[in-house]
C-alpha cells in the first residue's frame, strides 16, 4: 500500500483520517484493506497510485447489497468482493 496509514487500537481503525470503530476482523493486502464491521457489513478500501486518498465501499454482508461508496467505487461489483470474502480469496 502506497498512501494507506493504519492505525489500528481494539476495535477502532484509523486509515489516514477517517476513524471506523467496530471492527471485528480485518485483511491487509498489496493495495486493498478489507474491513469486517459489527459482523453485518465490509468496508473495502482500494489504494490507487493515481489517487490522492483510497477509495471505498460499503457492503452488507447477509445480502451483498452496496449501503455506500465514493464516487471512483462506483463501477465496481460488490458481488467480486463478497465471492472473494466468502472464499477467502482477495
């Protein structure tokens, strides 16, 4: 990860400046973190060279449905992230 910085204290994790408290689990990649929050949701951050701050998602984990996301995440299936969740895979 180029720009990422996590902190990571219990159960809160800092990723630059956005703080995300209740995070149960979580897997740290060459350009992605994936967040397990309060057992219901993943938040998948992306680290993009060209990109000044990560860009994410929001996914809710019983049905797959997208609750939230920026704009450069706005193409993106949250299908391939919960197949790769569900597979351990990403």
């Amino acid at each position: 990860m180029k720009k990422m910085q996590l902190e990571i204290n219990g159960d809160m994790v800092k990723i630059n400046d956005i703080l995300i408290f209740g995070v149960h689990d979580l897997e740290i990649g060459d350009d992605y973190v994936l967040l397990k929050k309060d057992s219901d949701n993943l938040i998948h951050f992306i680290d993009h060279e060209k990109e000044a701050n990560p860009y994410f998602t929001v996914i809710r984990i019983k049905d797959g449905a997208r609750l939230a996301h920026n704009y450069r995440y706005c193409n993106f299936k949250p299908i391939e992230i919960m197949e790769g969740y569900h597979k351990k895979t990403l």
